[in-house]
C-alpha cells in the first residue's frame, strides 16, 4: 500500500460481529440520520494530518489486511474487502443519497403500512438512482424489506439475516455483491464524518471488486448542486440563492437534504430575490409528501414552529396525540396570529381522543385561551 492509502480506523475494533457490532443499527434514536454506506467499521485516511497515527505507519504489514499499530489504531487494505470502489466525488454523492433514500422509504413504509404518494416519489427516484450507480434491486432484497418491516415492528421476530439488526442499506449492498464502500482519497467523503466502511471484517477476498464509471447527466450528481445540500444541512436554505433552480432540481435539494426546512424563511428569501414566488409556491405544494417520509425519524420539538403548523394543517405528522399535545404546548407561543386559531381548533376537535394525565392537563390550558 501507498502511504497516502492508508486506511486507519480509530477505536476498538469488534471482529467478533458483522456490521461493527451494530453501527448505524435499524434501530435509530429519535432525530438520527440513517447513517453514512450502511452499517460497520468505518476507515479515512487520515494523510499524515494526525501525528498520532503517522509515527506509527512503518509498522504496516503487508501480510495482513489489518494491522494494529498501537491500541486502539489499526490500518486496512480495503482492496482485500470486496468494497464498492467509488471513483468520483459525484459517485459518491449518488451513492450516499441512493442508500439514505433507501433508508428514509423503508421508515416511511414500516411507521405508515402505506404506499402513498410521498413515498412512491421515493421509490422512483431510488430506481433511478440505483440504475446510474450500476446497481439492481434484486427480487431477494425486496421480499427481505417486507420481513424486516415486521422485524422493525416486533424486534424479537428476527429474520435470520438481521442478528445484528444493519440498516435497509447494507443488505442492499450486500445483494449488490459488496462487502462495503471504499472512498479513500475522494473530495468530502475520505474523512472522519463519512469515510470508508467495511460492513464484515472476516470477508476477506484476493480479487478487488470494481465499480461502474458513471455519466454526470443526472443534474443532482455535481459538486454545485452537493454543495448547496452541505449547506443546508448545516446553515439552512435561507443562506441559499435558489432562485435559478429549475422545479426538478428544487425536488432533489429537498428530498437529499437532513435538515427540515424552516418555511418561515422561505419568505425572507422571496424578499431577498432568493426565490421567486412561483418556487416558493411549488415547494408548499410538494414539500409535505418530500418530507413525510423522514417525520419518523426527526423530533417534533425540533420542527420550527411555521413548518410544524404546516405540516398539522396538512396531516402528515406521524407523531402520537399525547406527543403532539405536549410539544404544541411548548411552541404555542412562538406560533404566529394566524396558526393560534388553526391549533386551538386543532387541539379542541382531538381533546377526547387524549389519554395521557399530562396531556389531558395540557389541553385544558391550551383551550382556556379560546
């Protein structure tokens, strides 16, 4: 290996479990992502930049696919792993969204038990992706997804294939024919917050697996259009001029970033000449069925409060009653004069159907306001 191919992993290595001993598990906490490629040890190469692990790289074995240079520092040959080998930084965006896509629908569909509209897009759009990335879907993975909906629903009926309980994702890879992705030395991937992963240490291989060259036809797979999702992941759409996006390209930004959209901002931005009326228009109409899907898994205390009465007003919310009572309580403050009269509406016509003590209280001091 070439210096500057060193894979090193920083931690305790768990060789006795596949998937790293259960990194990005189906089983997410409130509020999580769905992971970077899927569930195991992740790998960067780190370029001399931590003197820690520098002083150690003469110690390498070549013999070996892993080395343990120190505790808690080893190095990986991922060629010896059978990885998806990404070629490009748009590779790798594709990539990343295709398998959080694939992700976000298996939890829209195991919390809904429906196919609606918002995840039929998903499904499209997964279908196209997939198919640039050189992929299938198998007809295995398919039947696999459906008992791992009643897998997620009842967490002691185990598939076989879930022990470990890896995401939608790895399996996918996995009936891809890959052990992984390697994205050592690509632009914003090779690094500590994505980085390389091998989804089981004992599957070692002598023949390197390859993956296909892609186009760049698909406008969501540039760097400008990956850009602008970082930033909305970390700043918010308002730091954004949108305003030369076509309507499709709108619909990709959405559906692939994290970060829920704050819509109050949305007007700002039209102020701003950001955005034009006619997009801030079009993401009202299709931002909840690009959203639903994702509800699951987002906190409603973090929803803004405009978005939050949006999404109420729309009935996407996947939220239990009890829960929606308690967090319109906490935001009813901050929501603007003309939500006020829609969820004090909303919580008079639901009141009967809340049972928890707390919130049974809730609403009778929500109400006193009407």
């Amino acid at each position: 290996m070439l210096e500057s191919d060193y894979s090193i992993h920083m931690g305790n290595l768990d060789g006795s479990n596949a998937y790293g001993g259960g990194t990005d598990s189906l089983f997410r906490m409130s509020g999580r992502g769905t992971g970077h490629f899927g569930s195991g040890t992740y790998f960067s190469t780190y370029r001399q930049e931590n003197p820690e692990v520098a002083k150690y790289l003469d110690d390498v074995r070549t013999d070996t696919p892993i080395t343990q240079l120190k505790s808690g520092v080893y190095v990986a040959d991922l060629e010896r792993f059978g990885l998806y080998r990404v070629k490009s930084t748009e590779q790798a965006d594709l990539l990343f969204n295709t398998l959080r896509k694939i992700n976000d629908f298996f939890y829209g569909y195991a919390n809904t038990g429906k196919l609606d509209a918002g995840l039929k897009s998903y499904l499209l759009d997964i279908k196209k992706m997939v198919n640039r990335l050189g992929l299938t879907v198998p007809d295995k993975f398919i039947r696999l997804a459906n008992k791992y909906v009643q897998f997620y629903k009842e967490p002691y009926n185990k598939p076989k294939e879930a022990q470990a309980n890896p995401t939608l994702a790895t399996l996918f890879m996995e009936m891809n024919g890959f052990n992984g992705v390697n994205v050592n030395g690509i632009a914003r991937y090779d690094n500590t917050m994505h980085g390389s992963v091998i989804y089981n240490l004992d599957k070692v291989t002598s023949t390197p697996k390859d993956a296909p060259n892609i186009g760049s036809e698909f406008d969501f797979n540039n760097v400008e259009m990956a850009t602008m999702v970082d930033k909305i992941n970390r700043y918010g759409i308002s730091v954004l001029d949108l305003s030369s996006l076509s309507n499709e390209n709108l619909n990709l930004l959405l559906k692939a970033s994290d970060k829920i959209i704050d819509l109050h901002s949305l007007e700002y931005m039209v102020q701003e000449d950001k955005l034009t009326q006619d997009q801030n228009n079009h993401i009202l109409k299709v931002y909840p069925n690009i959203i639903k899907p994702k509800l699951s898994s987002i906190n409603p205390k973090d929803i803004p409060e405009d978005t939050f009465a949006f999404l109420l007003k729309r009935n996407v919310l996947p939220y239990d009653i009890n829960e929606l009572v308690m967090v319109i309580y906490n935001k009813f403050y901050r929501f603007n004069r003309n939500d006020e009269q829609f969820i004090l509406s909303y919580v008079n016509g639901i009141k009967d159907k809340v049972t928890n003590p707390d919130a049974i209280e809730v609403v009778g001091e929500i109400l006193s306001y009407l």
